[in-house]
C-alpha cells in the first residue's frame, strides 16, 4: 500500500498492490497524475476505484480513472449514485 498525500488540499488517497497486477485506489483525487505515477512505477493496472468519503467539498478521480482506465467504482449505494462515467448506464 502506498498513501499519496496532497498537502495542500490535505487529502491522501491510497494505491493498493492486488498482488496480480491489478490496483485498487481509495479515494482517488482529481488531480490523477501521482496515482498514474505510482501505479506505472509499480507496473500495475488500476481496476478499481473506491470512495469511502464522498463530501461537497472532494473531487473525486473515480470517474476519470473508469472513463480512461476501465476502472471499476466501487462506493456505498446512496453515495455511488452520481459516479458513473457518461455514457453508462
């Protein structure tokens, strides 16, 4: 597990080793690059996506990573509701 912190919004996100090649990130930020960094240095895919904070106040990456990643988003059924990449049903 590696936490990618950003100092200056105060968030960290975690990238997490599925141990076959395939990545889960929790709570992914908007800003993607350091969470595409990571996984391209560790040489994995990113399958997953999990929100475990969704809030007013968090822009979240989960979106972006299942549009240009393929991810999956994994979050609670009344927070997930309006994670969806356009165009899925």
């Amino acid at each position: 597990m590696e936490p990618l912190v950003d100092e200056g919004l105060g968030n960290t996100c975690y990238l997490l080793d599925t141990g076959d090649g395939r990545a889960l990130v929790v709570d992914p930020p908007r800003d993607l690059r350091a969470v595409r960094a990571a996984a391209k240095r560790r040489g994995l895919r990113i399958a997953w996506a999990a929100e475990t904070h969704l809030h007013a106040d968090f822009l979240s990456g989960a979106v972006r990573l299942a549009a240009d990643d393929g991810a999956r988003i994994l979050a609670s059924a009344g927070g997930g509701a309006g994670l969806r990449p356009r165009g899925a049903g």
